[in-house]
C-alpha cells in the first residue's frame, strides 16, 4: 500500500495567467512543496510490538536489508509516477531514487498511523552511507559534471544509444520487462552502429562481438514482448544484454576520461 500526503505546497494557481510581477532585490525565492510517501507491507503484519521492534533492529543493523527495504519503497513509488505519467499522457514525468529525498526512515506503526505517515518506532536511513553508496561511487567515478560541460560546450554529444539505453534501464529496474526490452532492440541497434571503434580496447572488441551474436536473439524478444509477457529466460537475456551494454558505455567514459 502506498499513501502520498502533501506536507507543504503552492497555492493551485488560477486559470488565467497572472501578469509577471517585479522581483525586489534580495527577495526569497518561493518555498519548494514537500510530499511524504509511505510504502507499507500491509500484508505481512506482525504478531506484536515486541516481535516488529525485534524486525526493526536487526533490518536496521544489515546494509543489505535497508537497500531491499529503500529500493522496495523507491520501487512503488515510481509504479505510482509510471501509472500517473500515462494515465495524464505526461511523456516528462520524472522516475526518483533514494538519494532525491530529504529524509528516509524505516519503522512500524498501527494500520491507522502508518497510513498517515507516522510510525511507533523508526530509524532514519542514511542512504549515502549504505550499500546504495557504493552505487553512487561508481557513478563519481564517471566525473559526469565534466562531461556535462563538455556537452554544453559543444565538445561531446550524447549518443542516441546512451539515452534509450537509460531508458531500457529504468525499465528493466521498475520491472517492466516488455519496455526494456522494446527499448533494449533500438538501443542495442544504436549501440552497434555508434560505438563500433569507440576505444582500442580488447575487452571492448569481446563485448560488442558477444552483442553482435545476440542481436536477433534479442530481435526476438522484443518481437515476443509486443504479443505479451516475457519468460524467466528472456527476461534473463534482456537483464543480461543491457548489462554488457552498460559495460561498453562505463569502460569508454573511463578509458577517454568522460
């Protein structure tokens, strides 16, 4: 279950567009809106206080428990943003992670307190400090603010591959197993044709070889996605595949330093 509640947030404007308005120096800017969202696993209650303050002690003392239990919350949360960006056929609705909110906690309560976000007992989760860190590092280890620049700059440009790749990715991570792999297809298609003497490399060469020999395999599956749900094979494939991808994108951002 999932309950989304507004902590703080602007007036609904007016139909009609109000003039713009003079701006005095040193004016605040507006305050941001805040929201709370709370997963809850209401099917799987406890007995009693003293077994769920057991629960919440030993999740909180193993980093591989909190990443399951964020990455659950994070992951419902973003079926219910999925669900709203089609249901409004919003094509810029944005998907979060851990690290987009202002404070995560983990804890138990009565069906009444969850439900209106509050808990009988909590820890706070610091997700910079967690396995979801060593995520983070990798990504540091890429210096994306130096290829920002170079892109704005005009001396780099994002290559189709790398965005539908993305996007097979936040597929493949929301469990939507027929998008990533429609989007796998064109990406892996891209992929193939961009980056085929991107770095002199022989585990560069190995990699697109072995996706070379996968290409109608994944021709395939993306044919069988259109028609329905993927089997546990395929969908290994696809996971599998978008991987290697990933792979070639992160040793060439390393190898030429961006």
């Amino acid at each position: 279950m999932l309950v989304i509640e507004a902590l703080a947030a602007r007036p609904i404007p007016g139909r009609r567009r109000r003039r713009p308005q003079p701006a005095e120096l040193g004016d605040r800017p507006p305050e941001l809106p805040l929201a709370r969202a709370t997963a809850v696993r209401a099917a799987e209650p406890f007995a009693n206080d003293e077994d769920a303050e057991r629960w919440l002690v030993s999740s909180s003392e193993s980093e591989d428990v909190v990443d399951t239990l964020v990455e659950e919350g994070v992951a419902l949360l973003n079926r219910a943003l999925f669900a709203q960006g089609a249901a409004a056929a919003d094509p810029h609705f944005r998907e979060l992670t851990a690290f987009d909110a202002n404070a995560v906690r983990i804890g138990y309560g009565s069906g009444e307190e969850v439900a209106s976000g509050r808990y009988r007992s909590a820890r706070y989760v610091d997700v910079w400090a967690t396995g979801s860190s060593r995520r983070r590092q990798r990504t540091d280890d890429l210096r994306p603010q130096e290829r920002v620049a170079a892109v704005l700059g005009g001396r780099e440009r994002v290559d189709a591959c790398e965005a539908l790749l993305l996007r097979a990715r936040a597929d493949l991570d929301a469990g939507r197993w027929r998008e990533a792999a429609l989007q796998l297809r064109v990406g892996l298609e891209a992929l193939l044709a961009e980056l085929v003497n991107a770095v002199a490399d022989p585990g560069h060469r190995e990699d697109m070889v072995e996706l070379e020999a996968r290409r109608s395999e994944i021709g395939s599956i993306a044919d069988a996605a259109v028609r329905g749900d993927l089997d546990a094979a395929a969908r290994e494939r696809v996971r599998e595949t978008v991987e290697i991808c990933e792979r070639i994108l992160r040793r060439r951002r390393v190898l030429r330093g961006g």
